[in-house]
C-alpha cells in the first residue's frame, strides 16, 4: 500500500480562479507543501473549514466581480473570522499596491504582485509558516499554563509528557518525593505541580534550597528558633517546616543537607514533630516533604554523605526530569515560547529565528537546561540587530558549539552561573536584595556566590 508523503507536510491553500496560473502556483509549491485549491469564496471557505490550512494564497479579483475587489475582500474576511490565526498572503495586480495596503489594514498578513514570482512568493510563504508555527507554539502552552496546574512546565515531547503523567498519579497520594535532575531542568516547578495537584493544592509552598544557605543559619532557617537561642535572636521565628503547616515543604539540593541536620529531618519524617532552635516544646506539624537533587544519591550514601534511611524516606516515589538535550522536539517549542515572551514585552511584536539559529539551537548540548536556554534568548533580544535571531546573537555558531569556556563540568557551571548572576544584577541596578530575590536565593547565599565566583558588585547594602 503506498504511504501518502503529503499528510506531514504543512498546508497551502490557493485561492485564485485563474487555472492556468493557479496550476502553476500549485506545481511550484506541491514539493513543501500540502496544496489546496479553490477558485471562488465558497470554495475556500470550504477548504478551510475541511482542511484547516495554516497559510492561504488569495487574488483579490474572485467570480462573480473579477474585475473588483469586493468578493476578495469579503473572503478574506470571512476567512480570518473561520481562523484569526491564519496567514494570508494577498495576490494583486502590479498597479493595484493601494488594493494591497488595505488588504493588509483588514488583516492579511502580506502581498506578492503579478506576475507571481515562485522564489519570492517561497521566500513570504517560509515567513508565514513559520510566524504561524510561532503562534500556534505559545497559544498551545499558554492555554495549557491556564487550563492545567502545571504553570511554567513547557513541553510536549514524549519524555517530559511521561514527567506530566507521573506527577499527576503521585500528586493526591500524599507521599514524599524525590525529584531528580540536572540544574536547570525544572525541578522547583514539578514541585510546585505536585502541591497544586494535591489535596494540599490550598496551603502553603515553601521551598529552601538546603544548598544556598550556610550550614550554621540552615537549622534555623528549617526548624525556627526561639527568642535568645543564640547571639542574634532578638524575637521568636518560625522555621519553613512550621510555614508549610498544611501545605509543602520543597527541599531543593537535598543533598547538600548537613549530616546533622539529616538526621533532623529524618526524625520529623517519622513523628511529624519538631523542636525550635533553643525550645524543648515538641510542636506536631503536618505538612509535605518533596525534595530534590541534582546528585547521584545512592553514591554520596555509599561514600557516607547521605544517610540511606533518609534517602529510602524522602524516594517513596521518584520523578526523573530528563535533560533538556533529551526532549525531543521541546529546545525549538522553547526557544520560541521566550523569544515571544521576552520580545513581545521589549519590542512590542514578537522577534523571529534565523534557520541557521534554529539548527544551533537544535544542535547545541544545553548543560544549564531550560535556565541556560531563557538566559541565551534573552541575551539574544538585546544583542540582536533587527527583528531575526542569529547563532552568533545565542554566542553560538552554527553548529550549535558555543565558544570554550571551561574545560570540567565544574568550570562550565561556574560560568553559568557567573552570567545569570552578571545578567541579573546588571537588570536589577545593583540592588542585591532584588537579585537575590529574582534568583529566589537567601542574601547570605548571593554574598557566597559573589566571592566564590568572583564577581565584583557594589558594597552589599544593609
């Protein structure tokens, strides 16, 4: 049985009563597109309601008023009342621009002058499908963000598709979990989905991040302390475990967690009871554990960094995010989805991609993941002359290689992390209580990074 080679390919419909020059246009184009024909309006309201094409050709002069241009004008508009999003791409006669310009004020997206010019008409068919594409990508996340609990969690490939189906069979069971990925991947937001999808969905989520804060702040920071304690504590504090009361409890970088303090939360995991700092009243908090990880755990508990009951605790359940390198299909979905957003809001119309930035982007490893991937666009719209994106604006060539900059792992996060934190506080006018909020870390934790990665800022403000 022969395969039918067109059903893949992207759907065209030409409206022209002209045979022989709709014939052509057809023959010209049938090797990348899926062409439908129609020569009158009724016709291509037809093809569209049937065949749903995203592009569509339309001569202006259709039966019965061939020599005007109401019947043009009145299919063009009920053809974008069937389907605002679609593009169509006016055909007019070369003396007739003024025609043009008023087909594009009704909503056409743009036009081509008789004689066709296959090349050229290729050339805005391209652009339209790929503007359409664009749209049709952030219409589908958005509507998702909306319509389901899993808020900036973008994608539709098969791998995190399988992410969105084990959070919603775990999320009512009311279980700990342990989430684990590489940095950048999300987690934080799978945590989020989880709570949202809960029974607990109404309460708080508190996340820490156990790696961000110094280990002789951290216990406090978890379980609260009492007035006096220690030099400092002026007043009585609630610790996040007490916050989350009702709610989550987001452990982040679980594995960072100071032995002493496993040992802790191993203890409330049990009794759902905990002690402040300087207090010996056991206070009973229910809430929710999710954590997450970036390491290998069952090796830190072999090389005795973790402890294995905590681990088998926390792991009741675990959700693997795949790497964005590993999403297929999702790096372009993605990439459009923040050059939307971030142009939209910078330049009032949405930038578009070279395909020479498309195959980099598409080739590129992304060690930093979706946060690498929003930092890279974003550097883009601003380094980026005119409207297309190009390798060199994402500091990639067109291979995807994007230039050396650290020989381990290690260097290579380090550097990433130097630039989100540059970019950020560049954004933020020095203010380092605002960019440690927008990175969601503590202030103690952004004056660690600054001098482990020696960036140079102005003097912390107090």
């Amino acid at each position: 049985m022969a395969t039918d080679l067109t059903k893949d390919k992207p759907k065209l419909l030409i409206v022209e009563d002209d045979d022989d020059l709709r014939t052509q246009m057809k023959w010209g184009l049938a090797k990348d597109y899926q062409v439908l024909e129609a020569m009158d309006k009724k016709s291509a309201l037809q093809a569209m309601a049937e065949g749903a094409p995203q592009v569509a050709t339309l001569d202006l002069g259709l039966p019965p008023d061939q020599d005007g241009i109401s019947e043009g004008f009145g299919t063009l508009s009920e053809i974008l009342e069937a389907d605002p999003g679609a593009k169509v791409i006016i055909i007019t006669g070369r003396d007739e621009r003024k025609n043009a310009l008023k087909a594009l004020e009704a909503g056409a997206y743009d036009f081509l002058a008789k004689p066709v010019n296959l090349d050229d008409l290729r050339i805005i068919l391209q652009r339209a499908f790929y503007i359409s594409n664009l749209e049709r990508d952030y219409r589908e996340l958005k509507s998702r963000a909306v319509t389901e609990p899993f808020e900036s969690m973008l994608g539709t490939s098969p791998q995190i598709s399988n992410v969105y189906e084990k959070i919603r069979k775990v999320a009512p069971t009311g279980v700990p979990v342990m989430i684990v990925g590489e940095s950048g991947t999300g987690k934080e937001l799978t945590a989020r989905a989880i709570h949202n999808l809960s029974d607990r969905k109404n309460g708080p989520f508190i996340p820490i991040n156990c790696g961000a804060i110094p280990e002789n702040l951290l216990e406090s920071e978890l379980f609260g302390h009492e007035k006096g304690s220690f030099t400092g504590a002026h007043v009585q504090r609630k610790g996040r475990i007490e916050l989350a009361r009702g709610g989550t409890l987001f452990l982040d970088e679980i594995g960072e967690l100071p032995h002493a303090l496993q040992v802790k939360i191993l203890r409330y995991l049990q009794d759902q009871v905990i002690e402040r700092v300087g207090g010996r009243e056991k206070i009973s908090v229910d809430a929710r554990i999710v954590a997450a990880t970036n390491r290998n755990l069952e090796e830190a508990m072999g090389e005795g960094q973790f402890r294995e009951d905590l681990y088998y605790r926390l792991s009741v359940v675990t959700v693997k995010i795949p790497p964005l390198r590993e999403r297929e299909g999702d790096i372009l979905m993605l990439a459009r989805f923040f050059l939307h957003r971030f142009s939209s809001d910078r330049t009032g119309k949405p930038m578009s991609l070279t395909a020479s930035a498309e195959k980099a982007l598409d080739s590129y490893d992304w060690p930093g993941n979706i946060r690498e991937m929003e930092n890279r666009v974003r550097r883009a719209i601003i380094m980026a002359d005119g409207q297309r994106i190009k390798p060199m604006d994402l500091e990639l060539d067109a291979s995807g290689t994007r230039k050396h900059r650290g020989r381990t792992l290690k260097e290579a996060r380090q550097n990433l992390e130097r630039e989100i934190i540059t970019d950020t506080i560049k954004a933020k006018k020095g203010n380092l209580s605002r960019v440690a909020m927008e990175l969601d870390i503590s202030r103690p934790a952004l004056y660690d990074l600054l001098r482990k990665l020696e960036i140079k800022s102005k003097k912390p403000e107090n």
